[in-house]
C-alpha cells in the first residue's frame, strides 16, 4: 500500500469492491443500501445483513440477522458476528488489502466464505425452532432485549400462549434496574414495545397477527429498506 497514492488505493479497492462483492451478492439477492452495507429477507421475512468494515489497509465484515417483527432491535447485530468465525483462526480476524493483488485475493477468499459457510449459516436460521434457540441464547446483549424479542417471536410464530410469560420476563429485568436506567430511552422503548404486545394478546390473536404484519413493514421503512418490501 505504501507504493500507491490514498486515491490511487481507493480506485483500486472500489473497483475490486463492485466485481467481488457489489455483482456477486446482488445476483444472490442483496440490495445495497449506501457504500458497505447489503441486505435481503429471508423466507421467515428477517432481514440478512452484511457491513463491510474497512480500516486503512484491512477489511472485515459484520454479518447479521434483524427480526423485523420486533422494534426494539431493529438497530442491533444482536444475532450475528463477524466474517473471521468461519475462518478456524480468529472471529476478529482482517483480511489484508495492502496491494492490488492482494486486495483481490483477499476478496476472493472473504466472497468464498459468505457463499458458502455464511450462507448456510443464514439458512439454518430460517428455520423456526433454530431461530427461536439462537435468539434465546445471545450472550453479547442485556437479557432485557433478549425476552422482547423472544415475546414478540412467540407473536410472530402464533405461539400466543408464550408470548406473556417473556413480557413477564421483560417486566422483570425492568424492575431489577436502578431509577436513573429506567429513564434511559432504550428501556423506554422496550416497556413501550411489551405494553403494545400485551395489550394486543388481551384483544386477541387476529390484533397479535395484524400488529406483527404492520411491525414487519414499519421495521423495513424506519430502516430505509422499502424497496424490499413485496
């Protein structure tokens, strides 16, 4: 990288970036919000995400699964990691991009796993009891936002006998926190979502049905992602 100019990298990498990433992940079905990021739904309607990470002469990607049916995270990589898992090295691990030869090589192995060892990871969750399992047992989140999503996926999936025992749950992770955290937005946020929740199964399960369809395209819209709404 030290022989070529910042412009020079960057026409480089731009271009490497459109042939190895941009076409080949559209052709699977991605579209490309901005520069580093790519989504497309599942068969369950959960968006599959990827960020591209880039830090001087490296670069990573962030993978990821949003349940649209629950606000609360939409913002989150609650389910997910990053590329370097795959890799039997390190989670955490860059690829080197510190030539052009190397930039494509380095593409070429990083495509190579999302095509292959991601992708299977993002089908195996489109499986209803595989998402419900890894969903219930994120350990990088507070518990909090585990049980609302859990509630609102018991919702989702017509398990309406299990979603108040997780509203439950959420109610009382909200009460084990101090005053001043209770008045911090995200929890707001939460304790708005579980009463919305609640109420709906008290209205029945036509209102729990009809509130998840409206959650599912509103989570799209807020996200800017309504070209992908069918």
């Amino acid at each position: 990288m030290s022989e070529l100019t910042t412009k020079e990298f960057n026409v480089i990498y731009k271009k490497n970036f459109k042939e190895y990433f941009d076409k080949p992940l559209k052709k699977d079905g991605f579209y490309k919000k901005g520069t580093i990021n790519f989504y497309r739904l599942n068969k369950l309607g959960f968006l599959e995400g990827l960020n591209f990470q880039r830090h001087y002469d490296r670069v990573t990607v962030n993978f990821f699964i949003t349940l649209t049916c629950c606000q609360a995270v939409k913002d989150s990589i609650g389910i997910g990691g990053r590329l370097g898992n795959f890799t039997g090295i390190e989670w955490d691990y860059w690829w080197d991009l510190s030539d052009e030869e190397t930039i494509k090589v380095s593409m070429q192995k990083m495509l190579k796993i999302i095509q292959n060892e991601l992708y299977e990871w993002f089908e195996n969750l489109e499986e209803e009891k595989m998402i419900i399992k890894q969903n219930l047992n994120q350990k990088s989140c507070d518990r909090i936002y585990v049980y609302i999503s859990q509630a609102t996926l018991m919702a989702k999936f017509k398990k309406y006998n299990e979603i108040i025992p997780y509203i439950k749950k959420v109610e009382e992770e909200y009460n084990s926190y101090p005053q001043e955290e209770k008045e911090w937005d995200w929890v707001k946020n939460i304790m708005e979502e579980a009463l919305i929740l609640k109420e709906k199964v008290k209205e029945g399960h036509k209102s729990i049905d009809e509130y998840i369809i409206w959650r599912e395209k509103e989570t799209l819209l807020e996200l800017g992602l309504e070209k992908l709404l069918k």
